[in-house]
C-alpha cells in the first residue's frame, strides 16, 4: 500500500496500481506506482491501471503494464446477484515489452480477487469453497470498483 | 461428469442434421417428443432435464427446410434451419412457436403469422439451398447440460448452433441457453459486422443467442445477448461491454504465443438498465484467439483436451479472408475429453 496523508492518486493498493505522474512509458524511475514486475532479464517495469493528480484519477490505456479486471471500466456497474451472490474475479497482471499495453498475460495473483464493492465493506469476510476471504478497499476509496479480496487459506 | 460423448459425421441434407443429431441425443441421454415432416423439412424436439434448471426441464425444438423457408421475427431474412428452447412440448402447436401462449415471452415481441422465434442458420453462399454432404462435429454434455453442433460447409468455414443451460454461479429461476450463428454469407466473410456469427455472444440488431432469466420484476423471459444499449438484456460474450473482450485482445500472448482459455461469464442488466449481476458463465467451451491456432486444432491444456473453431472463419474479415488481426480470430474452444 502506498501511504498518504492526502486523498492523492498515488495513494492506492496493489490490486489497482497508480500514479500521479501521468500517463506514458513505464519504466523505473516513476514514483507513485505500488506494483513492480520484471517481464524479462533486463526490464523492471511499474504496474498501473491510473494516473493523474486527482483522488480517483481516470484508467489509462497507455500503461505498460496493469492488473484486471480493476482497469476495466465495465465493473464500475458489476452489483451483487439477486439471492445476495457476489462474484470475484482473479486479479489478473498484464502487460507488453512495449507500448501499448495488452499483448500479454503474465499470470495471476495467487489469493487476490476483485469483488464489487456494492453493498460491501471493508473488512467483511465470506467463504468460498470454504476458504475465508476478506474484503478490502483502495485506501479511502470506496466505490463499486475500489474493492478486493485477498484469501486467508492456511498454509 | 461433464464431457459425455463427440462425433464427427458427414450430413447429407439438412434433414438429415436433425435426424443425425437425434440419433446421437436419444443415445446420451435426450428424449425425442417428435421426429417428423414439417413443411419443406423436418421438426425435431427433444427433452431433458437439467441439472442447473431446476424448474423446468430442457425443451429444444428444431426446424430444417430446403428450400429454406424458416422465418424469424426480427427479419425479412429466411433460414434453413431453426431452433429455440421452450417449458413444454405441443405437437399441435408450431414448431418454432412452442409454449408461446403468453409465457415465456421473447425479446422480440411482434412475430408476424407463420414466422419463427429464436435463432436459425442459413447459407446464401457458395450456394443458396443447404449444401450437401457437410461434415459435422457434434457434441454431447451434462453437469451442465450443453449440446453443440458446428458444421463445416466448405473447408474452413462453419455454422454452428446450441443449446442446453448455463453453469449457474447465482440464484434465479431459468438458465436455459441457446443461440446460432446467424449466418449470413455474400461474396465476402465478415467477423466484425452485424449479423455475423458470434459464438456465445450477440449482436445488436440480430439477436442470435437467448437466455432464460426471471429477475428483479420481470419474470418468464427469454432475453436476448445484448451488447450495449440499456434495459432487461443478458451480457456476454467478447464484444462491447464485457470483461472477456480484454483478454482476448491481449491474447496471443507476445512472450510464448500462446492463448488463454477465456471463460464467457454470463450477466443481466438489472432493472434500470445500467448495473449488471453475474449469472453464470457456459461450461465446456471457452473463448480463445486463434491467431496461432488452426481452424480444427486439438490441443492439450493438462489433462483437458480442447478442439478449436472460429466464428465463421478463421482470417475473416471485412473485405474477405486473409487478415490475421485481433477480430479476425475470435473463435472457441470446445472440449474434447
């Protein structure tokens, strides 16, 4: 998690990387991302599904490396089912040895889901399979595309 | 138990698709309520009952004809063959109209007299009446229940059709799925433009695959896969609003060249027509980009086999075959053990 004092960009969880640097290549030297990942022997890159200065800012598309489905605008309107159900989806990275993104899949992040934040909350627990999940949000952003999951299996 | 029987067969006509697809569902577990003639072909309706769809059992009725005279409501178009689902089976009752007297009701409301509900195959090209000796490839599947038929009209190029029920991930009354290519050939073949095929998926103006869901007020509906626009529509599929359009477009993977099984999860427009809720998503098939694959390719994925088929035809595009971009290669995956 990368911590502010300010409702800033930057300040976000790792489900749902960004900056407040703006668009543009990845490449290590931006400030503001939380996720790194190094797709070959040579390149470090940062993962970011957002950027700009405001406190939700806007999904890029120019991003060199990300996670799903949180870059995905679609689950802004993904609610609950009928009889309550909630559907979580794997938190997917993402990404290209160049831009632009999207031309490959590197794998998923093992216990890490994105679930709708509609009628949830942070710290709610559900069980899947009967695995314990629990429910976070991005920092102190609390809508429907905000939230995730993170298994509490034992090892 | 999942994957229960596959079998490839060359079908001389288009009745003989419907009686080889009985012969093969009486087999594996389908009832036959009638086999029959019916106008210029046949009608074939079947049952089962499901395992997801627990408030009704699986009705399928199907039509041939050749010379094609099927036709559907929401166009002046005619078919060569015709399917949709119902909740009972009348023999005195159309075909295509099975169970119509006011419930389930279809998207499509206004049907003019003779004309058919649900989704239908036809060839305008290379020839207008049903090409003969077409190879088929058939399969069978419970848990949940899900039949497909694609046929391969000439080398490389295929209709296909379904039906069965979804694998249900939410609670509500219905599941029943079906839908076809809908076929419509000129000169050229399109991947990209409305009324294409689109396998477990929609477009706008020509509704070709159709769910059964009650939910929120709206009860005894069959809907069609809508991909954009607003009000009591189903989602799915890769085009338009929908999650899986990111994975297929970035697919082929640059680092090995490979492509992800994409699972096609289900969703419904609530009502006021903007949030969406899961339903489920199809089991046994999955969406790929076969850029690096071939049309009828088998491949391994551990111990699951799967058998890979485009939409229409691998390449197609705007302007005819050849162009090997991201549209050109949506196509399926289909299981194979």
């Amino acid at each position: 998690m990368n911590f502010s004092s300010t409702n800033a960009a930057g300040h976000r969880t790792f489900a749902d990387p960004g900056t407040s640097l703006g668009s543009g290549v990845n490449v290590l030297g931006d400030e503001g991302t939380l996720m790194f990942i190094r797709p070959d022997t040579i390149l470090w890159g940062h993962a970011k599904n957002r950027f700009s200065q405001s406190g939700q800012p806007a999904r890029t598309s120019n991003n060199r490396f990300g996670v799903w489905p949180w870059i995905d605008s679609d689950i802004d309107d993904q609610i609950d089912s009928q009889g309550g159900e909630y559907q979580k989806l794997p938190a997917t990275l993402f990404g290209a040895l160049s831009q632009p993104t999207s031309q490959g899949i590197f794998g998923e992040l093992e216990g890490v889901s994105w679930i709708s934040g509609f009628n949830n909350a942070a710290e709610n627990t559900f069980v899947v399979d009967g695995v314990d999940h629990v429910v976070f949000q991005s920092t102190f952003r609390s809508d429907i595309e905000d939230f995730w999951a993170m298994e509490l299996d034992a090892l | 138990m999942g994957f229960v029987a596959f079998q490839q067969i060359t079908v001389t006509d288009a009745d003989d698709v419907l009686n080889t697809l009985d012969t093969f569902c009486a087999a594996n577990g389908w009832t036959t309520n009638n086999n029959s003639v019916f106008g210029n072909g046949r009608r074939l309706h079947m049952q089962k009952t499901g395992s997801e769809t627990v408030h009704s059992d699986l009705f399928v009725n199907l039509r041939s004809s050749d010379p094609k005279e099927i036709h559907f409501n929401d166009s002046s178009n005619v078919f060569h063959l015709g399917l949709n689902m119902s909740e009972v089976f009348t023999l005195a009752d159309d075909p295509m109209r099975q169970g119509e007297s006011g419930t389930p009701v279809y998207p499509r409301d206004s049907v003019g007299a003779g004309q058919a509900r649900g989704a239908g195959v036809r060839f305008l090209s290379p020839d207008p009446n049903f090409p003969a000796n077409q190879t088929a490839f058939m399969w069978i599947f419970d848990l949940p229940d899900l039949v497909i038929v694609y046929l391969e009209y000439s080398p490389g190029r295929f209709n296909f059709f379904y039906f069965g029920e979804m694998k249900k991930t939410a609670t509500f009354t219905g599941g029943q799925v079906f839908g076809a290519s809908y076929s419509y050939e000129v000169t050229t073949i399109n991947a990209d433009l409305e009324n294409q095929p689109r396998f477990m998926d929609n477009t706008n103006d020509h509704p070709n695959n159709f769910i059964r869901v009650d939910f929120d007020t709206t009860t005894d509906r069959w809907v069609q896969n809508h991909t954009s626009g607003s009000g009591f529509t189903a989602l799915q599929g890769l085009i338009g609003r929908h999650l899986n359009r990111f994975f297929i477009d970035a697919s082929p993977n640059v680092f090995n060249g490979k492509a992800p099984l994409i699972i096609s999860y289900i969703y419904v427009r609530r009502a006021g027509g903007v949030q969406q809720s899961h339903l489920g998503f199809y089991e046994h098939v999955r969406h790929i980009n076969m850029q690096n694959l071939v049309s009828k390719q088998q491949f391994s994925v551990g111990s699951a086999d799967w058998q890979v088929f485009p939409f229409r035809a691998k390449g197609a595009i705007i302007g005819g075959i050849g162009d090997d971009t991201l549209s050109a290669n949506r196509a399926v995956a289909i299981r194979r053990n």
